[in-house]
C-alpha cells in the first residue's frame, strides 16, 4: 500500500510542479497535512502523549522529513524526471542497510545486502529500458534528490527506535508538524504562497493526494511496517515502485510491457523475496537494543 500511493507520488507531484513551483507545493502540502493529521489525533482522543525528553528527536525526525527529503524531492523533480527519482529512492534501502547495521543492530546484513543490489539492478533495467539513457540533462535535479534520498534513510532509521515507544500515527503526525513548524520561516518569501483562488483545481488535487494520500496514509504505514520489521526490510520495498509505477501507467496511459520491464520485474520481486524471507537471529532483540540506545 505505502509503495503504491508512493509510486503515484512521483507522477503526480511532477504533475503539480508544471502548474507551480516547488516552495508553494511544499508549503501548503505540509500545512494541509499537519492540519489533517492533528484533526485526526483530536478525534481519536489525541494520541499518546510524547515525553519531553523525546521532542528533540521528534525535531530532528521533522528536519529531515519535511525540508530536507520532501523539500529538495520537490525541488529536485522539477528539474528532473519521474523516472530519475524512482531510480535514486532505489538507493534508499542501501542507505538504509548501512544506518540499521550501525545504529539497529541487524543481523544478516550479507544476505540483505546481495538482495539490496540484485533489486537495484533489476530497477537500472527498468529504467534504462524505459528511456532514462536519453535523460542526461538533468542532474542538478538529480543532486538535490539525491540529499532527499540521504535525508529519508536517517529518518527510517530514527523512527524505528521512537517506534519502540509510540504508534505509527503519532511519530508521523509529529515529525511533520515538527517539520512543518521548522519550514514556516519560508512564508516570509515573496510570493510564496499565491492569493488561494489562483491556484488552478488540478494543483489542489495535487494537495490533496500528496497530503491525505502519501502523509496521511501511506507514512504511518510505512510507520507501522518500520514498528513490525527490520528497518532494512521495510526500505527495499521501495524497489517495487518502478513495477508499481509501470502497473499505474498500463492502467492510466495503456502503456505496454516490454521484455525489459518483465526482466527488471523478475529481479525485483526475487531479491524482495529473498530478503523479507531471510530468518534473522538477534542478539540482543532489534527492539530492545533499539530502545537501549535511544
């Protein structure tokens, strides 16, 4: 689920960023999403209380959450490619891998490793299939995503240890509130945020997607896989979404499959397989080393 909203995310924000730029995006997406995410802990009796010792790390978690992997994604994608930033988040269960094996404690790093490259290739097929070889022209856009990509790993990581204490719902509402607030001293930019009524409707269902569906929905559980699973495990699920991407745009645009989305497909799914299916021995349990140390 949190693949499949994701891997929609890149289309329709490169969308959105033809009708606007990337500061205004950024800012009314996550304002739309605190609000939302507030709302949501008002009606279930507010969530679980946070600690004061624990607001720091929640600071910390809205840093690199909001301006830095939201902020330079969007930045970075309107000068760059839908195709370009899937490939880049491919790198995210690598970085990801060497957080966890540092910071988590995870076991069977070997394995997870060789299922980690194997799926990267099967992406680089994909999307050198798909045309990335003649999107040379781009990297600068392709830099910035980059120090987005940086940005969420430490974040995946980070969140798992506050996941020991708290639901997925309230370490996501917090961080991007957290986020939010850090990002507001960007309102004093002229011409920010344009009077509302000029904003054209296919912009505010832009919004709505990339507020409700990817902060709202597929965040917490992207939370709630982080609580249940080795960080590791989580993160190379995100090499699916060049398939998922591909499913969307034959289901949208009728677009067909090659020999070479089938090829890319197959390495994908076999290295996930080989990952999620390894038995893992930890000593002592990720959980409680995880909470040790934060």
């Amino acid at each position: 689920m949190t693949q499949l909203i994701s891997s929609g995310t890149h289309l329709v924000a490169k969308g959105a960023l033809l009708l606007s730029n990337p500061i205004t995006i950024a800012l009314l997406r996550f304002i739309l999403a605190s609000a939302a995410l507030l709302l949501f802990q008002r009606l279930r009796g507010g969530g679980q209380a946070v600690a004061r010792r624990d607001w720091p790390k929640f600071l910390l978690l809205g840093l690199l959450v909001v301006p830095l992997n939201q902020g330079c994604f969007l930045w970075g994608i309107s000068s760059s490619t839908a195709s370009h930033a899937s490939l880049l988040y491919a790198l995210t269960p690598l970085v990801v891998l060497l957080f966890a094996g540092r910071l988590l404690r995870e076991s069977g790093l070997v394995a997870k490793t060789i299922g980690i490259l194997v799926a990267f290739l099967g992406v680089g097929v994909i999307l050198f299939e798909r045309g990335l070889r003649h999107e040379l022209t781009v990297l600068g856009g392709d830099l910035v995503i980059l120090v987005a990509v940086f940005a969420w790993s430490p974040y995946t990581v980070l969140s798992k240890r506050l996941l020991v204490r708290y639901d997925p719902m309230t370490v996501t509402t917090w961080s991007i509130v957290a986020g939010t607030v850090i990002s507001l001293p960007a309102l004093a930019i002229p011409g920010t945020i344009p009077p509302l009524d000029t904003i054209p409707p296919g912009v505010w269902g832009a919004l709505i997607y990339l507020a409700i569906g990817t902060n709202m929905i597929a965040y917490p559980l992207w939370s709630y896989a982080l609580k249940n699973m080795d960080a590791s495990k989580v993160a190379i699920t995100a090499n699916t979404q060049p398939i998922l991407t591909g499913a969307l745009s034959w289901v949208l645009f009728q677009e067909r499959f090659t020999a070479g989305f089938l090829v890319g497909a197959v390495l994908i799914l076999a290295a996930l397989t080989w990952v999620e299916t390894r038995q893992d021995t930890v000593a002592p349990d990720a959980a409680r080393a995880a909470e040790g140390t934060a």
